[in-house]
C-alpha cells in the first residue's frame, strides 16, 4: 500500500500545481473540503487507510481551490472605487456590496461572519481576508494523513504531519481536537523512545488543566492521600473532584512516566487520573439517578455496574487499571492503610474481573506480609 500512497501523492501534487496559474473557478460545491474530510474520517474508521489517505488529500486539494478563489473573489470587489471609499471597514463595505450585487462576495463575508461572529475580524477586510489566507492549512486532513502514516510505521511521516496540524490548530472547528493531536505526538515520541517530547506532549495536554495547575488543590490532595488516619481513602473521593476529563489518559501516561524516577509526580498524576475517572463516573451515576446516595466508594462500584455506557467508557480510558496503580502508588508512598482500603473496595465491587483479580492478589500480599 505504501507505493500507492507515494503514486497517489506525487499525481495530486502535480495536478494541484498545474491548476495554480489559473483564474479560481467558483467550487461548485462549497464545503466540498469538509465533505471528503468526512469521508476520510469514516473510511479510516473502517479500516481503509489507503483510501482515507487519498480522500484526505483530496480535501486538502478542495480547501486550498476554495481558499484561493474566495481571495480572489473578495480582492476583486474590493478593486472598485466605490469600495476603496469605505476602506477597511467591513460594515461600511458591505453596503457598498449589496448596492453593486456583488452576491458572492457577500456570501464569503457572511459565512466567515456566521462562523466566528463580525467582532473576530475587527471589522477589518484585510483581516478577514488574512483569516482566509491562513485557511489553506487543513489541520484535520492533516492529522488524518498523519494516523495513516501512523498505522504504516512511518514514524517520521506521521510526526511531520501531527506537527503541522498541532501549529495550525487555531483553525481547528473544534477547539478540543488540539488535544488529540497532541495525545497523537505523544504516541509518536513514546514509541521513539524520545522521552523529553513524551513529556512536553503530556504536560502540554494538562496546560489548560485547572485542576493540575492548583497548587493548593494539589497540595491538599496529596496531604489527604499520606493522611493514615483511618478513612483517609474515603475522605479523599469525598472531598476532592476533577471534571478535566480529556486529561485522564495524560495523567495515567505520567503516572508511568515519573514512577521510576519521581515518586512524587507519580502519585500526583496517578491520584488525579483515579479521581478525574472517579469523577465522571459519579456525575454520570447521579444524571442517570438523582436519588443515588454515595455511601462510600463500592457504592459507587456497585451502581456503575447496572450502566453498560459507563462502563464501556471506563474500559476505554483504563480507569480500572487507574485505580489499581493508584493504590500501589499510595503503598509505595508509605500509605498501608488508604492503599490497603481502596484495594479492598476494588476487590469486592469493581464491575471489571481482571481489577477484581488484581485487587485481591496486592491484599493477599498485604496478608502475608503481616504473618
């Protein structure tokens, strides 16, 4: 498959080049770009990377057509006399538009206005055509391109094409997406042992994480986790939430990260991952039923079990296991007794058999290490 790529790559190139001296012909579809970067997405869900691949740039082809003809549109009304009077004022100049029926240019206009509302350009023509310009990058093609590339093991590729889409992603649509290109670099710098951009990737993932910022939050989270009295475990899922959710993947990925050479990270990452999936799980229970009384954590154990979308969800995000490190992690840290508990709610009520297991096999240890 990996030649087709190359073929088809090359030939889009050259037919891409060959049209650029040409005027910009109207697209006759608009929104063609967004199309194929739809089918792009469903056909790599299936399975299809070759056609996901070529459907992928195809949209990149489509975007920039698009782009330079909305330029060339725009710059061409704004050419008149009658315009050059209203001069970068885009609401003076759409009066202007309308009396000349200029009915394209006025559809460029709106649509970018509708998209991001008239403040964003600074009811500014240069800015809205600047804006415009910017938008020959794709980041979404981009990141299909780069899973493709991904999933063949070309590693170099993929992280050229994860990282254009990451310095682009102010023109995401969807603002999270930025996220997962960047669990995406991760993924890239974990498998070439490249551990420094491992870390920047994760950590940069958490930046916008307020809860992995609070240094108070943290610092009382963490007194509770090393608190022996007893009940500290229960305390713990009482006081504190995370509702940051995109994080929990970041957070269990550090846990591991820093385990070996930084205890203290370790069970900050690892504590905030248990809570944040300890969280949702909560919220979601008490959307589902709001007269669910939390009594401790098995109850909340015990109750996730009769909802198979939550549990499909904890599955994905490897809460389980979460949990599991995290009371290893507090053992570690010297917390016999909060460790101790969590494992025993894990082994009686985790709606998982394997967490079940493990939870049981880490209490058996702590049997034999008393006799």
């Amino acid at each position: 498959m990996k030649e087709n790529i190359l073929i088809f790559t090359v030939a889009v190139c050259i037919c891409f080049f060959a049209a650029a001296g040409e005027r910009p012909k109207k697209p006759a579809y608009l929104n063609n770009d967004i199309r194929l970067l739809r089918s792009a997405r469903e056909t790599f869900r299936s399975g299809s990377y070759g056609k996901a691949l070529k459907l992928a740039e195809e949209a990149e082809i489509e975007r920039k057509k698009q782009v330079a003809w909305e330029i060339y549109t725009l710059q061409n009304s704004f050419k008149s006399s009658e315009v050059k009077k209203a001069a970068d004022v885009l609401s003076a100049i759409i009066p202007v538009l309308e009396k000349r029926q200029e009915y394209d240019s006025l559809e460029i206009i709106r649509r970018y206005e509708s998209k991001l509302s008239p403040s964003y350009f600074g009811d500014s023509a240069s800015n809205l055509i600047e804006y415009i310009r910017k938008r020959n990058a794709f980041p979404e093609a981009d990141r299909i391109i780069g899973d493709v590339y991904k999933y063949e093991g070309e590693y170099d590729l993929a992280k050229e094409y994860f990282l254009s889409a990451w310095h682009n992603a102010p023109l995401l649509d969807v603002s999270d997406e930025q996220y997962d290109i960047l669990y995406s670099l991760a993924d890239i710098a974990y498998l070439d042992n490249d551990r420094e951009n491992y870390e920047a990737d994760l950590l940069l993932i958490l930046s916008d994480d307020r809860y992995f910022r609070n240094v108070d939050l943290n610092d009382a989270m963490i007194l509770t986790v090393r608190n022996k009295q007893t009940e500290s475990m229960e305390k713990f899922f009482n006081l504190f939430r995370s509702d940051d959710y995109r994080s929990i993947p970041a957070y269990f990925k550090l846990a591991d990260f820093y385990s070996p050479d930084n205890k203290d990270k370790a069970l900050k990452a690892s504590a905030l991952g248990a809570l944040t999936g300890f969280t949702k799980m909560y919220t979601a229970v008490k959307q589902r039923d709001p007269q669910f009384d939390y009594t401790a954590l098995s109850s909340l154990f015990e109750e996730v079990s009769r909802y198979t979308d939550i549990l499909n969800w904890a599955d994905e995000n490897k809460i389980w296991s979460g949990f599991i490190s995290f009371a290893q992690k507090v053992y570690e840290d010297g917390n016999t007794e909060f460790s101790k508990d969590l494992y025993t709610a894990l082994a009686g009520y985790a709606p998982d058999d394997y967490c079940k297991k493990q939870a049981v096999r880490a209490l058996e240890n702590f049997t034999n290490e008393t006799l």
